[in-house]
C-alpha cells in the first residue's frame, strides 16, 4: 500500500484486499479484469507495431476470467461499477441497460474496433 495524498494504491490480491473493506465503501469502482482470451498468444500486430508475443514473455494471468465470487465482492465494496471488457462477464454481471462504448478506431488492426464497459 502506498499513499498519495487522499489516493491509496493497493499492489496485492484483490481479493485479500476487498475482504478489508466495509460494503458499499466506494462510490465508484472502475476496473478492467482479465477477459479469458489469451492475450499473450496473440499475435501483438497494429498500425505501429509489429512485436510478437515472444517479446512480452509467456503470462498466465488472462488465461480465465474472474469467478463469481470476484463480481460478488467487487459488487459489495462499490456503490457503482464501470467494468471494461463487460460483453466478456455478462453472465457474472447484474443486468444493465448502460453500456459505455469504446470506438479505439484502429483502423486495420487485428485487434477489436471497439471495446464494451
């Protein structure tokens, strides 16, 4: 934990850390957990790059999306939510007819034109 100010940045599990704290203890939560899909397989090709996933290291940490208990206790400690990658969740997520659109506009990316919160 480090402070900043009235800013407390967490480096830790964020389970462990969300245990600590009271229900409904922030307004607002935004956060963009890992979607499931790979993403240090992918090959990393946009307009202004052409790495490879071999430059980022193999990673385990998008390999499965958050469980229910995640969406559970994020949805306890936080008034209101803003989770990207949302389309990725829905069965773990309330229903909401709010959603924010992400145009990247990235031309001929392999990647998605567009990501969903």
């Amino acid at each position: 934990m480090e402070k900043f100010g009235n800013i407390t940045l967490y480096n830790d599990d964020c389970m462990e850390v969300m245990k600590t704290f009271k229900d409904k203890q922030f307004d607002l939560a935004i956060v963009d957990p890992p979607y499931g899909i790979g993403m240090d397989k992918t090959h990393f090709k946009t307009k202004s790059s052409n790495s490879k996933p071999t430059d980022y290291n193999a990673k385990d940490w998008d390999r499965a999306i958050p469980n229910k208990e995640y969406f559970a206790e994020l949805m306890r400690v936080s008034k209101n939510q803003i989770i990207w990658g949302g389309n990725y969740f829905v069965e773990n997520l309330t229903n909401s007819s709010c959603w924010v659109v992400w145009d990247k506009d990235n031309g001929d990316s392999i990647h998605a034109d567009c990501e969903l919160a």
